[in-house]
C-alpha cells in the first residue's frame, strides 16, 4: 500500500500545468502537504524520469442499484453491454452528469448511509449493504482529465491503494479490467486506451453486496489513486526489493528488480542501486550486470550491498533507509523509484535459547474473574479449528486468545496451558487484568 509522501504532493502540484487535475486542487494539496516532513534528497532522487500524481481530485459520484439496471445507468440489462468495444456510453463525452455528487477522495459512502435495525448487520457496522440492500451496495465514480499529447510513447497507469468492492473499471468508453478484492492495492495499464492532447472520461464501478471480513469495511474509492506515467522501459510494479539480513555489525542487502520493455526495439540497460539515510547521505550501492531485454519482455536485475553499522529498526526507533534503484539505458536514466526500508534480526526462541518457529503445540486457555474468553486464532490461513473453542493449536509458535470483560470492575485471569496428550506437556502460565468500571458517554460526530 502506497505512503503519501510530500515529493507525491509536490508532482501533484507540479502536475497541474498538464491539466492532470482540477481546478482548486493546487491550495488542497497544499494544506496536505503542509502535514508531511520536508522532502528529502532521495524523495528527489526517485522522481527521476517517472511521474506519479495524485488522483484524489474532481471526482463525481451517483448511488446506483443492485438488481434493477434502469437505476445503474442502464448497466446489464440486455446481456449486450459486453458486445462491442468502446460502447460504454457513461465513460464517454456524450454522457451527462451533471447531477452526479462532485467530490473528492477517499471517499466512503457506507459512512453516508443511515443505521438499519438488523442484527445480521451487527458486525459490519448496522450498514444496509448486502444483497437485501440493492439500492445501497452499488456505487459509480467518474471524473474527467487532460493527457498531454507531449505523453505519447509512455507508459501511463492508473492506481488503487484500495478499493470495495468488485471493481469494474472504464475509459473512453472501453471496459478496462476489473478487481474484486477490496483490500489490496490494483494498477490498470491505460496506455493504449487514452486520447492524447484531449479530455479523458474515467468511471470506476463498485458493489459491496459482498464483504470479505466480519467487521465495518465501508464502500467505495476508500483510499488513494495514483496516475503514473512512466518510459516505456521502466520497472515493473511492485517488482522492487529490499531483503537485509544482519550479521555482526554489518547488514547485507539483497536486491532485485523487474525491468520491462515495452518497446518495439530490443533495449539493453542496466539497473543500479544507491542507499541513502533519512538526510539523503549515500551509504552504500550496487550495480547489476547489463543485459539485454527484448520488445514485450521483461529481465530480472540482483545484485548486494553491505550496509556498515546500521541503526536497527524497531517501535521506539524507526530508522529507515531509503534504497533509490535506477534503470538506464545509453547512460541515460530511464525510470527510478525509492523503496523504504529498515534493519532488523527477529528470533522466536524458547527458554533455552533454541529457535521454535515450527512449534505446533495444542494450547488450552481458561478464562476466570469479570470476563469471558470470545474468540482464539494462530494466524493460519489454512487453520480449520474453531474460532469459538478455548483451544488453539500454535502455527510458528504463536496463538491468541481474545477477552471480553464484563460490565463489571474486577479481576480477569486467563491461563494458557497443554494437555498431558499429545506430549510434551508445558507448563502452565497466567495473566492477571485488572478492569474498571468507564462511563460512556454519547459522541457527536
């Protein structure tokens, strides 16, 4: 998921002599931009040839409808929507709306939406979403932008930090692709589909008729959008990494990247890296071997580095490094970007000191005093236990148990413990909580 980085806001500024964005967006991105740290030597480093601009402004929004088309713009009704190419009206000039909500991102409309008396809604929030709420669960965004006919011959993309749920998405009346995970992030190549030097229409549609969790997870374009622009040689996205591991008093950085080659003509290029601190300070590179990278391929570039003494990661201090990785070709930088990172070892080990990342044990849990014992999990994706029982086998070594208290002040003791079968049995260990009465009080929001 992307960070908004103050160099991000400052393209965006920037970005408004291409008519990439609307008019009022210059003292928006200001005011956000006022609440990020001073940009950095290689927040400007990474900028290199690629452009990524803020998407959030002059959108325009309208509530459609689940089940009948003739209140979702028409969408589905005679199984005919799919049949040519670029007949999607509403992602066209020709389209009105003018009635249509203006507004910005990230925007969620189940915050929007009225509590609904219905229990099975509990978890997520008492939002009418879901297919007994068609004409609530579905929503449509557009917004309309310039590209620069001077962008001709690069790559432009178009990114989700998120999205819920099951989008489909639309330009110039063309269907673009669609994505139904609400949480991970999502990019469309729209190269081949924009109109150079003219205005572009864009309609996003979703429908949270599904959810994928048992808590409030909203609906709409809830986070940021990115349009990136980039030379047809460029790094593939989200291909960048860095691996450190720590030996003594030197980190070792094991690094990689994707380059793509979406020329008509072989490229041969090379990829290098430089590793910068917080001040922008060079403290280490690297360089990959060139090779050569044909029309519509792409190449894997490695290489390491030795980081001397660094100042370790953790919660209390979070020092990060920034690792700039540049693709050129004929001397040339081609395409660049930064990944954040920090050092850090991390060991689960018994009492003995051995590590127990394999560690599978059946763990018990007893619940005693003002509380009661609600759910257990380990974090095992392909784990069939019960949620609801008070045991829980260990997946890497770790479970957990959740605990409700009750409406009274007192003592909660929870104790983990193993059976005598399968064996080894371990030994015993407790918590003690102690809880006290809160008074609630009514919120205005």
């Amino acid at each position: 998921m992307s960070d908004l980085t103050r160099r991000d806001l400052i393209c965006s500024g920037l970005a408004l002599s291409g008519s990439t964005l609307v008019a009022g967006a210059v003292s928006r991105a200001h005011a956000l931009l006022a609440g990020y740290p001073e940009t950095t030597a290689e927040d400007l480093a990474a900028a290199g040839p690629r452009e990524r601009l803020l998407f959030d402004f002059g959108w325009k929004f309208f509530q459609g409808h689940a089940s009948d088309s003739l209140r979702d713009l028409g969408f589905g009704k005679d199984q005919g929507d799919f049949a040519k190419s670029g007949e999607f009206k509403f992602a066209t000039e020709k389209f009105d709306d003018s009635k249509w909500r203006a507004l910005d991102l990230p925007h969620d409309w189940a915050v929007e939406l009225p509590f609904v008396r219905d229990e099975d809604l509990q978890s997520h929030g008492y939002k009418p979403l879901g297919r007994r709420y068609p004409e609530t669960s579905v929503g449509w965004y557009r917004r309309v932008f310039d590209i620069p006919k001077e962008d001709a011959g690069r790559r432009v993309a178009i990114e989700f930090d998120g999205a819920f749920r099951s989008a489909l998405v639309f330009l110039n009346g063309y269907f673009i692709g669609r994505n139904d995970n609400g949480y991970a992030p999502f990019r469309f190549d729209v190269t081949d589909f924009l109109s150079y030097g003219s205005k572009n229409y864009l309609v996003v549609r979703l429908d949270a008729s599904f959810g994928d969790g048992w808590f409030y997870e909203g609906a709409g374009l809830y986070r940021h959008m990115w349009l990136t622009k980039t030379d047809a040689l460029h790094l593939g996205s989200w291909e960048s990494y860095v691996r450190p591991s720590v030996q003594g008093n030197a980190a070792t950085l094991s690094l990689g990247t994707v380059v793509q080659n979406q020329n008509r003509e072989t490229e041969t290029c090379r990829v290098r890296w430089q590793v910068v601190d917080a001040a922008g300070k060079v403290l280490a590179a690297a360089e990959a071997p060139p090779q050569s990278v044909a029309p519509a391929r792409a190449a894997t570039f490695t290489a390491s580095a030795s980081l001397a003494n660094p100042a370790l990661w953790s919660p209390e201090t979070p020092n990060l490094y920034s690792a700039v990785v540049t693709v050129e070709s004929s001397g040339k930088p081609r395409d660049a970007e930064a990944l954040r990172f920090g050092v850090r070892c991390v060991e689960v080990l018994d009492k003995e000191g051995r590590m127990i990342p394999t560690a599978d044990n059946m763990i018990g849990f007893k619940v005693t005093g003002e509380g009661k014992l609600i759910g257990v999990g380990n974090g095992d994706p392909n784990c069939q236990e019960s949620d609801k029982d008070p045991k829980r086998s260990l997946f890497n070594g770790l479970a957990q148990v959740i605990v409700q208290a009750t409406r009274s002040p007192g003592t909660i003791t929870v104790e983990a413990y193993t059976e005598d079968w399968p064996p080894p049995r371990l030994p015993a260990t407790r918590v003690t909580i102690t809880t006290k009465k809160v008074e609630l009080r009514p919120a205005v929001t």
